[in-house]
C-alpha cells in the first residue's frame, strides 16, 4: 500500500520510481491518488481517510505524470488512466470546489477567498501569503497539456465524444492565453490575479517548457 502522498510529492515520487525503472510502484503511486480522487481534485494533505482537496494543480500534474508513465514503459497508460484524465478535465470544465472551472475563453479560474490553490500555498494566521485568485499562468499551460493529451488518448481509443466536446479547446485556449499572458513589448509571461498583473520570474517562464504540450512554443508561432 502506498501511503498518501503530498500534491508535488507524488510526482517526485513517481520521478524516483521511474528513474530506477519501477513502473509497478510508478503505477502503485498513480493508483493511490486516482482511487482517492473526488470531484476531479487528489487529496493534497491527510489520513485516515480525512483529506484535504485544496490543490488546483495536483490533478493537472497527474497528467505529466501519465505522460511520462507511458513514455517510460506504460503500455497500458490509456487502458488504466483515459477514465480518470477524462474525469479531471470534465470536473475542471464542468465546475467543482473551490470554484474552480473554465470560462467561456477556455481557461481555468478559480477564485475561493481564504484559501491557497496553486503551489504557493503558505498559509500565515488563516490567510494566504501569496493570494493567487482568478487565472494563474502555469495552472492554464498544465490545461492545455492536459487537454492535448487526453485527447491523443481519445484519439487512440477512438473516442469520439470526447473528441466532439474537447476538441476545439486547443485553439481556444491558445488565443486566450496569448492575450491574456503574453506581453508583446516585454515578451514576457504574465501571473495573473483579479486584482493586478505581475511578471513571472524567469524560473516559472522556463520550467513551463518541459510539458510535452508546451503552450509557450506556440507563442514563438504565433
């Protein structure tokens, strides 16, 4: 049994197993949050069956994690996981908690006063240190990584429903990302909150790029 594991931990986990070519525990790993996933979200912090649920970008890694899984060996990725990866990105199209959906431009939004989605999640006397309401940059490429990905799944499995409600999403979030992100004066990325718009520093810009779906290399194209 593989205990519960922290929102990044899990993939740093799965990096480890993956690195000494365990795909059993790999799959262990993505089994144990899959099974304890509610409304689209993994658990981010608990036991005993008392979890928390306050991480937006946990279930959006889960599809890094996928990818590389089936990239390392994984031949039974779309055969384990298309159930799951679809129920994600429906819960995150559809709404679940937090407040957390898409808008009609695509991207993901998530607005819960009080609360710490993303990974800056410090939380100093019932209040987070680093409010990031609304849209936030990496949030959207992980969607559009994930997206694109399932969709290749779709593809394999012959999915056509999917395709039909997911397909278009791409192009959509494409052009909404640029427009909102982008600084074309500045080629910059932009953190974005409902309050203000601040740069990203040059470490957020360049991990970014490690999706096999980066959405940065379509701003080169656009």
């Amino acid at each position: 049994m593989v205990r519960l594991l922290g929102k990044r931990h899990v993939y740093f986990t799965s990096w480890y197993a993956l690195a000494r070519q365990k795909l059993t525990l790999y799959r262990e790993v993505l089994d144990t949050q899959v099974n304890r996933m509610k409304d689209g979200l993994f658990p981010n912090m608990g036991s005993g069956g008392h979890y928390a649920f306050n991480s937006i970008d946990a279930p959006l890694w889960f599809f890094w994690a996928l990818q590389q899984y089936k990239e390392n060996g994984g031949s039974d990725c779309n055969e384990k996981y298309y159930a799951a990866a679809k129920s994600v990105l429906q819960a995150f199209k559809n709404g679940t908690a937090f407040n957390i959906h898409m808008r009609d431009n695509g991207l993901i939004y998530a607005d819960a006063p009080g609360k710490s989605l993303t990974w800056m999640d410090a939380v100093v006397n019932g209040n987070p240190v680093t409010p990031r309401r609304g849209y936030a940059v990496e949030i959207n490429a992980l969607w559009y990584n994930a997206i694109c990905f399932t969709l290749e799944m779709a593809k394999s499995v012959k999915d056509k429903t999917f395709i039909k409600e997911f397909g278009h999403l791409p192009g959509l979030i494409k052009n909404s990302f640029l427009e909102l992100f982008w600084d074309e004066k500045q080629v910059i990325l932009l953190i974005i909150s409902t309050m203000k718009k601040e740069k990203t520093s040059l470490s957020d810009q360049i991990w970014l790029l490690q999706f096999p779906f980066p959405i940065q290399c379509l701003i080169k194209n656009r």
